[in-house]
C-alpha cells in the first residue's frame, strides 16, 4: 500500500454524499416513468453480440450469467452508453447507425412506444449510476489488496467520473422533455 492509496480513498470517500444524492433523484424519478418487468440481459453490449458476416443482424446474444428480471429499457441504455462518448460518435464508420437510429430500430422491432427524452436520460444516468458502483466495488477490493486486476485502484476516478456524467444526464431532462 502506498500513501497516495490512503489520500485517494479520502477523496473517494469524500465523494459518497455526492452518490447518495444521485440515489435520492433516481429514487424520486423510478416511479415516474413505465413499470415494465421483463428478461434483462445486465452486459447487452456489441462486445456480447455475434453478428451475421453477411447480413446486418443480431445472430447471437452472449453472456447470460448476470440476466435478470428487470426494465428492458436499462439494457437499451446500457447498449448506447459507447454513444455518449464524443470519439465514438465523432469515428463512426459508413453503416454504424446513429444513437437515435439505435433507439428508434429498438423501439421499432419490440413494437413499443420510442421514450421521451426525459426517460432515456433516466435509464442511462441509471446506467451510469450503475457503472459507478461496479467500480467502487472494484476500488474497495484495490484498496484491501485482493482486486482481480493492478489497475483497480483506477476504478476510484471512474467512480467519480460515472456519478458526475450521471448528473449531468439527469440536469438535461430539464433542459428538453421532447421526443427524441
């Protein structure tokens, strides 16, 4: 353990008032929005996707360890998270669709309603309330000494860095509360 261990946990630790309050605007808002319970695969990304090699389709969903119940609406934010990264949207190539183009297909295919701004950046601040506890996790076992990987004591700036990009979706649904 070093002493820079010791200071970045405070800081961390320092951030946690910051996580409760987020808890608290999530809490007041799950109500608002629909209640729908179904299979939720908890890890949809491209990265858990097999495509066809000639065709622009689904053929496979991978990783089904962690699938649960819960809002299918959580595992389409998680899926469009790489979207919210300005590099990602800036690099994409001829074919990639568009973040609204994903929502709207998804809409399209489960024959749903497409969600009003206000609940998308709902399910994704969620989401990124979700990967910030993941990686206080992660931070916690770095700072004990039995994290999986030397790079866990990383995970105390993600923290950080989730809560606040969560925020940050949470104060857009006061800026526009159109459809996408």
């Amino acid at each position: 353990k070093f002493q820079g261990d010791s200071d970045l946990a405070s800081e961390i630790l320092g951030y946690n008032q910051r996580c409760e309050e987020l808890i608290k605007v999530l809490e007041e808002q799950s109500d608002v929005f629909s209640d729908e319970t179904a299979i939720a695969h908890g890890d949809y990304r491209l990265g858990n996707l097999i495509l066809h090699p000639t065709e622009p389709r689904v053929i496979a969903v991978l990783d089904w360890e962690i699938s649960t119940l819960g809002h299918p609406l959580c595992d389409l934010a998680y899926f469009i998270m790489p979207w919210s990264n300005d590099t990602f949207r800036k690099g994409l190539l001829p074919g990639i669709p568009s973040e609204k183009e994903v929502i709207w297909e998804y809409c399209k295919k489960r024959r749903i309603e497409v969600p009003s701004r206000k609940e998308l950046l709902f399910w994704k601040a969620l989401v990124y309330f979700r990967m910030a506890a993941i990686c206080h996790g992660v931070f916690a076992r770095g700072l004990q000494g039995n994290a999986g990987s030397s790079k866990a004591l990383d995970r105390g700036f993600a923290f950080k860095i989730n809560i606040d990009i969560a925020f940050r979706l949470l104060d857009e649904q006061n800026s526009e509360f159109s459809k996408l």
